[in-house]
C-alpha cells in the first residue's frame, strides 16, 4: 500500500460538505441499531451468548469442520477446501468451465472481494455480474465496495442515477431511488434469467445438518441461486456454527445489528441443490487458521459480518471506506487487514480513536479497540511507525520519565511557544497541528497551580 | 498435504488447549400478550401486512386484492384462482411471468413478521422469489413468540429448502431510502386461515 490511511482520509476529507454528509448516513445507521436492540430486553444475554457459541465453535472448529462436511456430503452437496484465495478461486473456475458457464449471477461475499474473484473469472472470459443493487451500482463504476453490508454508501443518489444514466439509459437527470430501483431491477431480471451459475456468500454454516443460511432484504441470493442448476456458495472456516437452533441467537442479533431491521427479509436455508441442479461448498482458509494460534486476536474470527462496529466508528464516519485500503472497512478490517499484513497495513490500527464504541455495539462482543490498541505496539515493536511519529514519542517518552525536565521543558514551552512565528509552530514537524489550533499557552502549570493553591489553603 | 488436510492441521496446532464450553442457549426471552398483535406491528414495520380472513374464501379474497394478477400460481390444492402450474416443469424459468404466487407458510414469528415457508410439494424455490407479488397462507394462530420456539419446529433430517420470510423484498442501497420491491416480490401478504 503506497498510501496510509492518513493520506487516503485526506482526499475524503477534502470535501467537508461529503464527509459530514456520509457522517450522519452512518449515524442514521447506528442510531436505527440502537432502537432495535434496545427493543429486546435479553439482549445482552443474546450477545454474551453468540460470543460464547462462536468460541466454542473456533476452539473446536477441526470437528465441527468435519462434521459440517459429512452431513453436506450425505445431503447431496459437494464439499471443497481451498487453503487461500488462488486455490479457492482455481475451484470456482473448474466447475464453471465444467459446466461451461458463460455468465455468472453473484450475490453479496465479502470473502469472493478478498480472494479477487471477479477479476480472476473475468480474465478467464465468464461474465461476472454482481447482483445486490448497491453491489451492482459500485460495480458499473469499477469500485470496490465502501462497506461490508451498504455498499455504495459513499454514493449520492445523483451519482447512482448518473452511473444508470450510462449503463442502463435511465432518464437524464432523475435520482428518484424507486425509479432507480426499478430500472436495476429490470436489468438484473435479465441477468437472472439467463445466468448459467450463481455464486453466493454464507451467514452461517450448521455443522450439525450439513446445510447453510444466506441472509439478504433484496432476495438476490435467492432469485440468483434458485434459477440456474449449479450454485457455488464460498465459505470461511469460521462461519461454522455447532447447531441449527443456534440461529435463533444469530438472526435475533444479525439484521438488528446491521441496519435495525427485526430480521433480515429473507433467512434463507440450503441443504439441498435446485431440482436437477448441483450445490457445491467451498470451504476457505485464506489465513484464518493463522488468527486462532494469537489469543489477542482470535475474537476477531467470531464476527458475523453486521457492519455495527463500522457504522459507530467516529473515524469510518468521517473517513469512508475506501481509506482503510484493505477489502473491509472500519474497526473489524483494521484488525483483520494488520492480522494479514502489519506492514503493508500499519496505520490502520491507528485509524481509531480507542473509544470503545465499536466494542460496545459488536454483536459478538469483540474486543476491537483492545485489538487495535495491541496491533500499535506490534507497529511500534516492528519499527513500522515512521520516522517522525517514532522520534516524537521517543522523546516525549524519556521526557515523562524525567519530572524535572518535563517540568522545565513545559516552562520554556509556555514562555517561547507563544513568542514564535507560527511558521515555526506549525512546521512540519507539527503533525498534530497540521488541521488543528493548539490552545492558548496557560501562565502556569497544572503542577504550579496546585502547589499555589495547595500553598493558598496552608 | 492437500488443503482440506492443511486446514485442518493448522487450526489443531492453533486451538487453545483449555476450551470454551457450549454455553446455554436457551436464555430467558420475551413471550408477548397479544402474538398476532405483534406479529402485524412487526410486518407492517418492513412493509408487509398480515391479513385474517374471517368467512371469505382465498379465492374470494385474491378476487377481491388482486383483481390485476393475470397469471396465478399456487402450492395449495383446489384454488380455482389458480391458472398455472407451478410445478408443470422441470426448469423453473417458465415461472418468470407470475404475477402471484400463493404458497403455504407454516407458522409466523411474532417479534419480526417472519413466516417459515418449507413446502416440500413445491417443486422450484425461486416460486418465492420470482413472483411480482406473493400470498402466504398460514394457519390460524400458528404463531410462536421469538426465533428461539420458532427453531424448535424447524427441521432439515433430510435435505431440503426453507426460508424465513419477513415482509417483500426490498433495499436501501441508494441514499438509505427505504425501496420496497427490490429483485423479489413487490409484495407480501400474510393470510391467516
């Protein structure tokens, strides 16, 4: 990654009126969230619980992998593993050029963005075709998604209705939503109908029966897999769950979590292929067997995907998704991006203000900002941090460990800082005060003024 | 080593070696006063709405509710509304023109308007999906409380398909504006009978 998150913020920011926009789309989000749990008065013995069923699940998960595949296989689905993204995307291209499928219908995966999918099977000559409205819309504009569960989030209606303007020929000028909608939906019709695959993504794996449930409100996944005989579903290792009632916990947490909603329009359970038709499984690796071994950061293999944690997140809000730089967003990618690649993805762990908040609304209960707070010392311990950053609090260390200088260098500050030219305060030196005003410098010290009032009372 | 195996190695090497346990699921939740009360709060709240037909026929209410409904398919026997068949053929594609579908539902949920649809004498899925409008019948006073009774019915000893459903399709990808009607049913009416 050339650019940090810093640097990608900045090109966010730069529209002030966007970004505070997109703050409040987020907040809109996050405050429908706090409506729906708070609605529910067991629920946070519905979180205490999902997080206790996802670490049981992780700290059994070699049985409950085989078990999931023995009743898949006994159902009549087929089961692969894939170790990492290449293999997982090798496995998909054989079974579509074995049943020589020219297009492809696709239903929202986060895990087929992170493996690259849709460019591997393009270059290979299969059309590939995003089907959840917000996932077509970023699509036609050749974007990644901007968050996990809302992905045109970063969109104006405007922008949605000029993109349909160009590749639909919608009317010139209209950003009605419904009319949008509607004309995504006679487009997607098409590609439903004459789709030789569909590929969807997996909520939840049930060990115990072998099947797996798709949650989506629009029914792409649904409409999309219903349709055509061959339907490939990846999965990650750890969307395993021990039992079917234990969906009762998720779904009651899931659609609450993510956009307020009661429950997801359609909670979909697959156990079987479509009448003549073939359902295969790709279970995926890609690095998640790495997370279990770390303790620090095992949790983060209990997320279900609800986007809660970047909907709160005052730096999401105010950054967007596409400054993170990494396939997810917000508090949960900033852990699972510096788990993958602490280097290449060094300053996400500080694209977060350690507030908790993300902690606070996780659904699983995952210690996000202590990730996050950890992931730092591993960039401070690997010498990642930057020159700069790195000697600034190098010194500032030394000088708190030394109350006398600390002492004496706050007494020179307050009477040269005020003195000096603001070329000098605000050099760039001053990363701090790079968009910010430092306060007035005080007379005395907080220390002074105690020991005189201290002094005062005597 | 294939991959299945390397998987599976790496997560013994990396599993704690003292474990969580299993919690108990089954916790303490809300049992309401009135379900079917809830139940169409809860619809209503995602766009649906829950209907209970008192003396009329489905038929003298499809009549009534749905006089533009050209082409109507049903799972349920003996529906004289009924013009085509929805299990006439093997590839489901010839479903693409139903204006409504009328399926059996077998119990509501009241806390989120959701219905369980499982028909094992429907022979294509996507009847649910494919429909521009959708009739869900359900049974009298088939209601359970919360997800939790509601996973107590559901079933998969066998193969199969079943969904939860809550209300139509629908989306806010665009601004958050709520659209109802997004690739599924435009709507979706739950029938009590």
């Amino acid at each position: 990654m050339s650019q940090g998150h810093p640097e990608l913020a900045e090109k966010f920011i730069a529209n002030d009126e966007r970004m505070h926009w997109h703050d409040k789309a987020l907040w809109f989000v996050r405050a429908k969230r706090d409506n729906a749990s708070k609605g529910v008065a067991e629920w946070e013995d519905l979180r205490d619980c999902a997080a206790k069923i996802k670490m049981h699940t992780i700290d059994h998960l070699d049985s409950y992998l085989l078990e999931f595949e023995k009743n898949a296989l006994a159902k009549g689905i087929h089961i692969h593993w894939a170790y990492d993204a290449q293999e997982h995307n090798e496995i998909v291209l054989k079974l579509l050029q074995e049943k020589k499928v020219q297009k492809l219908v696709k239903s929202k995966s986060m895990l087929t963005e992170e493996c690259h999918l849709n460019p591997y099977l393009e270059a290979a000559g299969i059309e590939v075709v995003d089907t959840d409205l917000g996932e077509r819309i970023v699509q036609f504009r050749k974007e990644p998604p901007s968050h996990i569960v809302l992905p045109a989030i970063h969109l104006k209606k405007e922008d949605v209705g000029t993109t349909f303007e160009e590749f639909l020929h919608t009317q010139k000028g209209n950003s009605d939503p419904t009319y949008l909608t509607r004309a995504a939906r006679v487009h997607l019709r098409e590609k439903f109908l004459n789709a030789d695959a569909a590929m969807t993504g997996v909520n939840f794996g049930i060990a115990e029966t072998g099947g797996f449930v798709v949650c989506t409100n629009e029914g792409n996944a649904d409409l999309g897999a219903g349709l055509p005989k061959l339907h490939i579903a990846s999965m990650g290792i750890e969307k395993i769950i021990p039992k079917l009632s234990d969906l009762a916990i998720f779904t009651r947490l899931l659609a609450r979590s993510a956009t307020g909603q009661p429950v997801t329009s359609y909670t979909s359970h697959y156990h079987a292929p479509v009448v003549g038709g073939e359902l295969h499984v790709i279970i995926v690796d890609n690095g998640r067997s790495d997370i279990i071994k770390d303790k620090d950061f095992r949790q983060s293999l209990q997320c279900i995907r609800c986007g809660a944690c970047i909907n709160t997140c005052p730096v999401y809000r105010r950054s967007g998704g596409y400054s993170y730089g990494y396939t997810i967003p917000g508090p949960i990618g900033s852990t699972l991006g510096a788990n993958r690649n602490i280097s290449l993805y060094k300053t996400l762990p500080f694209a977060c203000s350690l507030c908790g908040s993300c902690s606070n609304v996780c659904p699983v209960k995952i210690d996000l900002d202590q990730q996050l707070y950890k992931h730092r010392q591993t960039v401070v311990a690997q010498n990642l941090l930057g020159f700069k950053k790195h000697t600034i609090l190098k010194v500032a260390t030394w000088v708190m460990k030394h109350p006398k200088i600390l002492d004496f260098s706050g007494k020179m500050a307050r009477a040269i800082v005020p003195k000096l030219p603001r070329s000098i305060v605000y050099s760039k030196a001053n990363l701090w005060g790079k968009q910010r005003e430092l306060p007035p410098f005080p007379k005395q010290s907080f220390k002074e003024a105690y020991q005189a009032k201290k002094g005062d009372r005597k | 080593m294939n991959a299945k195996e390397k998987i599976l190695a790496n997560i013994k090497n990396n599993v704690p070696a003292i474990k969580e346990p299993m919690p108990q699921t089954n916790i303490a939740h809300v049992h309401f006063e009135n379900k079917e009360e809830k139940f169409e709060a809860a619809l209503a709240s995602v766009g649906g709405n829950a209907i209970t037909l008192s003396h009329e026929s489905i038929d003298a209410f499809v009549a009534k509710h749905y006089p533009d409904a050209k082409v109507i398919t049903s799972t349920i026997d003996g529906l004289t509304c009924k013009n085509k068949d929805a299990n006439e053929q093997d590839t489901p594609h010839f479903l693409e023109d139903v204006d409504l579908a009328i399926v059996e539902g077998e119990f509501g949920v009241a806390e989120n308007g959701a219905v369980w649809v499982k028909n094992p004498k429907n022979k294509h899925r996507v009847l649910y999906f494919i429909a521009q409008r959708l009739l869900i019948i359900v049974p009298k006073g088939a209601l359970v409380d919360t997800m939790h009774e509601a996973y107590e019915r559901v079933k998969f000893n066998t193969s199969g398909y079943g969904t939860f459903i809550s209300g139509p399709s629908k989306t806010a990808d665009i601004e958050q504006a709520l659209v109802i009607g997004a690739h599924g049913p435009t709507d979706a009416c739950v029938l009590f009978v």
